[in-house]
C-alpha cells in the first residue's frame, strides 16, 4: 500500500535510545490498503523505535478490528487482528541483506515510514478465514444453507463405511 504521511518517523531528530509512537488506524487506513475485503476498521499501532549510531529497530504492535463479511454467512463481521512485528532498518549505502526482516536504508536518510511495515504486521496476522463466532451468522442464510446441507442422519456417512471396511481388514 502507498506510504501514509502519518506514518513518517523523522528518525535523524531522536537521540539515540528508545522512542514510542502511537498510531490510530481508521476506516481511510483500510480503504487507502486497497483490500477488497476490508470494508472499515479501527486499530491502534505501537511502536517502539530503538535508535543506535547505524541501526533502527522498530517493533510494532497492532490491535483492533477489521470490518470485512463473514466467509459463512456474508454479513458483515468484525474481524479481531492482533499481532507483533519486528523490522531492522540499517543505514547503509549497499543493500546487505537477503533476509525481509533487515532491510537497508539509505545512509543519508532523515526519515522513515511505517504505512508498508503497519499494514504487513496486519496482514501477516490476519486469519485465513473469518466467521462470526458460533451461532452469530446471519439466522435466514442458516437456514438457507442447512436445508442444501446433507445432513449425515439421512443415511450413514460414507466415510464410515469406508472405516469400518478398512478395520475388518485389519482384524
Ligand atoms: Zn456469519
């Protein structure tokens, strides 16, 4: 997603130690990470910036919601993301490494931004699939589907026929 001016950390202006910030991620953030799905949200991100002579490392942690539609039921859903990341920022002129979590930055750099690092620790931390919580789907797409669903005491379950072959042959 595209850098957010919000997000920008003048690093060169901090003493050299350990620096907090915190950001307040709402709906514009998850419309401007043009995700479909994303259809608003609130999170909080903290992080927490050490500063040294050729190094900055950053730990974020974000917490909040996504609002996105339930994969069951297609109601909307809030969606809980929590989630920690880490990210080394090396002052350098050369690109040192092959590893995603050091990345280099030029030498003569004043500031950074966050927005690219914020929005992965989001999506790195969002689950696959996401349902309301058990018996909170939309009632009329419940019925709906449980009448299209085979439902296994109208005849046995084939896979315990094909168990119970597999144990008398094994007897
Ligand atoms: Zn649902």
């Amino acid at each position: 997603m595209e850098a957010l001016p919000e997000h920008t950390i003048a690093f060169s202006g901090l003493k050299d130690g350990t620096h907090a910030f915190d950001f307040v991620l709402g709906p514009s953030f998850f419309t401007a990470t043009g995700v479909e799905d994303f259809m608003g949200g609130q999170a909080n991100a903290h992080v927490v910036l050490e500063k040294s002579s050729h190094l900055l490392v950053a730990r974020i942690h974000v917490e909040g919601h996504i609002d996105m539609l339930c994969d069951h039921c297609n109601a909307p859903m809030q969606q809980a993301i929590k989630g920690d990341q880490r990210q080394v920022f090396k002052l350098s002129p050369e690109n040192v490494s092959d590893d995603d979590e050091l990345v280099s930055i030029d030498p003569d750099a004043h500031e950074i931004n966050l927005t690219h690092y914020i929005f992965e620790c989001i999506s790195l931390n969002l689950p696959y699939r996401h349902v309301h919580p058990a018996g909170q789907c939309d009632p009329e797409v419940e019925n709906a589907l449980n009448k299209v669903l085979v439902h296994p005491e109208n005849g046995p379950d084939p896979r315990w026929a094909a168990l119970n072959k597999l144990k008398k042959k094994n007897a």
